[in-house]
C-alpha cells in the first residue's frame, strides 16, 4: 500500500535567511522527487498552489514587527502666506531615524505607514469675518500625474474662528526613501481678510498617527481620500474631492477645482520650491523647530489669485429671472436690499452689551421663495449691500444634501427629489 505524504515528510536541502536596512530574503531548496510527492495526487495539490502548502508558508513567514507613533505639532501662520500656497512637512526623516534608534528593535525597521492625521485650525481673529480657506495634503514626489498626489482636500471657512477634520491616507513608504520629508505635506490657501504685515493669522495643529514597521504593511479596503469631519464643524467643512469617486473617476481635472490653481501658478520641483533658513522663517512650532518651505515665485511676484469658489446658476424670484452665485467657501445666503420690499425686511437688533446702544448694528433677514430647477424653494437670507444680486452659501448646500457640484451642472436633493440644474457661464 502506497504511503500517503504529509507535509511533515518534506525533506529540507537547505534553508537560509538574511535582512538588513535595504533588503530582506528567504530561501529554502528541496530536490524534484519532493516537489512531485508535494504536488502529486496524496496532497492534492497542483503547482501554482504549492507556495500555499503551510509548511512552506511558514518557512517564509517573518516575525513582524510594529511600532505605533501619536504626535502633534502646532504652527503658527504668518499673514504674508495666506495667498499662495506656502507648505508645512507633516513628517521629518531626522525624526523618523531618532524614533527608530530609540526603539531598538529586534529586526532593521524599514518601513512608514502613514495613519490619520487631524488637522486643527484656529483663527486669530475674531469671530464672524467671512473667510474661506482650502485645505489639502500632498504627497509631493508625486509629480505626474500631479492631481494624483492630492491626499485629500477640505473647504472651511473660519467665521467661527476654527474647525477640525481627519485625513486617512493609508499606504506605507520605505524609510529609506530619499523624499521622504515630501510624503505628508500640508497646503492652504485663504481670502477674506487682510491683516498688518507680521501679523498671524490662523494656527495649524497637526496631530498625526503612523505606524513603524518592520514589514510593507498594507491596510487599504478599496477606498481613497478617507475624510471625516466632526458633527459640530459639518456646516462649514466640505470635501473638495468626494469620497465616493471612484478610481476612474478621479482622472476627471474638474473636479478638482485647487489642482487647476496648483497647475497654473507653480512646477513643484527642487529648484523652484527652497527651504527657508531658521532666521527668515516666520512661521514657528510651538514644541518643535520646523523649517518651512515657500515657492520662491510667491516671494519674487504676485501671483494672480484663483477664486474656485464661485458658480453660477440661473433662478426666478419674484417673477424676474437672477444670475445666482452658488459660494462655497461662504457660510451665510445673501440678497441686495433693493430686491426685497421694505415691509418683507425683518430687523434683528444686535445683541452686545459690550458696545453703547448707539453702536450697535442691526442685522436684516427677510425670507424669499426661489424658483430653481422649476422647483420653489424657501430661503432665508441676511440682506447686504455688495455687487451680487443673490448669493447661497454652505446654509442652503447643507438643507439640499446630498449635493454635488460638477462642471455643466449642480444636483441637489429638495423633498425626496433629485433636481438637476445647469451651470449658467459668465
């Protein structure tokens, strides 16, 4: 009677092992007449699963190792940057390499993986200016295709002075990448307000998570540019580029309205982007010394400033059709006062007891039907004096959610139904 072969009868020739910092490889030899009994009919096994064989499996198998960081650094932003596109590292390679001499582990650690990363913003200035901001972080060695190396990107707005949301990037970099201080980086770009020369104008606190690792670990579930944003900051934080594009969908430039800026005003190579020394730097860590980088063309030129917020639909209000300013970055709706009737104006007075009566100022609201997409729709909106008849802001975005703004057309959600309405071009 024939014997049956088990995995326990595999005759090893020889076995060997070697790793260091750039490289890892394992290696087992077993003759032919072994390898037919391992793939023959006892064990069922035909030859592209015999990598699958357990034994074999574990021959290969590493001891893995894994280190998890929390950290978190606050920035402090001088007003001179607020209109281009200065950048903060998230990640230091110094600080990677004292890390992995401090944990001393077993096996050369060789590898990142980016966690998330809660960006925090907070105004100094007061609260109530209008001041949309966009966010974003890159991975800067990506440079073609370029809106491939947008992470994630959020658009807020600090009227009420900060907001808070999360990044997930979820991929892993080998330590010994020669751009690694490139891996994590922190764009912006804000209007609105301008302040004194040396004033600053918001800090950035970036609390960061990644894991050291002695394996390439991989945890991505078929997502990309994982963002959540807190229930309390919803209403004035949108994602620029949605989460559920998917892969293709992501080559679409439209839909990514801060990459065209980033297109147009700058190549991010070497030599057009140099590190700034410690004495010329204006923006500082509050627990860490960080130099920051500027793109030499913001410091030599002024470069024309891109406004990506606005969009413009066509409505009906009181039967006269209206050129509508669909904004973004901005939190209130709002309509000329010489569109509304005096006895449809509401007056709220001021509420401060800070200030004399006198100097108070009392804010208007009326509240107006919109016809839009053939739909009639309720606003509320404060009355203001300035050069766009009617403006509709993140209040009215959020009462038609979901949304979705794309190049030829906006579609929104009203009453349990889909309205589609077409971008109107100036």
């Amino acid at each position: 009677m024939k014997k049956i072969m088990t995995e326990k009868d595999i005759q090893i020739i020889q076995q060997k092992e070697y790793q260091d910092e750039q490289s890892s490889e394992q290696k087992i030899i077993f003759d032919a007449n072994i390898f037919e009994q391992i793939k023959g009919k006892e064990l069922d096994l035909s030859i592209d699963k015999i990598l699958e064989v357990s034994t074999i499996k574990n021959w290969f198998k590493r001891q893995k190792e894994e280190y998890y960081v929390v950290s978190q650094r606050e920035h402090i932003i001088d007003c001179k940057y607020i209109k281009g596109k200065a950048r903060i590292p998230i990640l230091n390679k110094k600080l990677l390499n004292k890390e992995i001499q401090d944990i001393k582990a077993k096996n050369p650690i060789k590898y990142v993986h980016l966690g998330g990363t809660e960006i925090l913003i907070k105004a100094c200035f007061r609260e109530g200016i209008d001041t949309p901001i966009e966010i974003y972080l890159a991975d800067d060695r990506i440079v073609q295709p370029i809106e491939k190396s947008i992470i994630s990107a959020v658009r807020g707005n600090l009227i009420y002075q900060k907001f808070k949301f999360i990044i997930s990037a979820n991929y892993s970099v080998a330590i010994d990448d020669q751009n690694i201080d490139k891996l994590l980086v922190l764009y912006w770009k804000m209007s609105g307000i301008e302040l004194a020369p040396g004033s600053k104008i918001f800090t950035a606190r970036c609390k960061k998570l990644y894991v050291l690792t002695t394996k390439h670990k991989i945890t991505a579930k078929n997502k990309i540019n994982k963002v959540k944003i807190e229930n309390s900051f919803e209403r004035i934080v949108s994602v620029i580029d949605n989460n559920d594009y998917s892969y293709k969908e992501m080559d679409i430039e439209e839909d990514l309205e801060i990459v065209k800026e980033r297109l147009s005003t700058s190549k991010r190579t070497g030599n057009e982007i140099p590190e700034t020394s410690s004495r010329t730097s204006t923006s500082r860590s509050t627990s860490r010394r960080v130099d920051y980088i500027t793109p030499q063309k913001l410091i030599e030129q002024k470069i024309e400033e891109i406004n990506s917020h606005h969009y413009y639909i066509t409505g009906i209000m009181d039967q006269r059709k209206y050129l509508i300013l669909i904004n973004t970055g901005q939190e209130e709706n709002y309509v000329i006062r010489e569109l509304i009737p005096e006895q449809e104006i509401v007056t709220i007075e001021q509420q401060n007891s800070e200030l004399p009566k006198a100097l108070r100022k009392n804010e208007e609201t009326t509240e107006k039907e919109l016809i839009i997409g053939g739909i009639p729709i309720l606003i509320n909106f404060k009355i203001y004096q300035g050069d766009k008849n009617i403006t509709l802001g993140i209040k009215w975005l959020e009462k038609v959610k979901p949304y979705k703004l794309e190049d030829r057309q906006l579609t929104i959600s009203y009453e349990n139904k889909k309205i589609i309405i077409k971008r109107t071009l100036i």
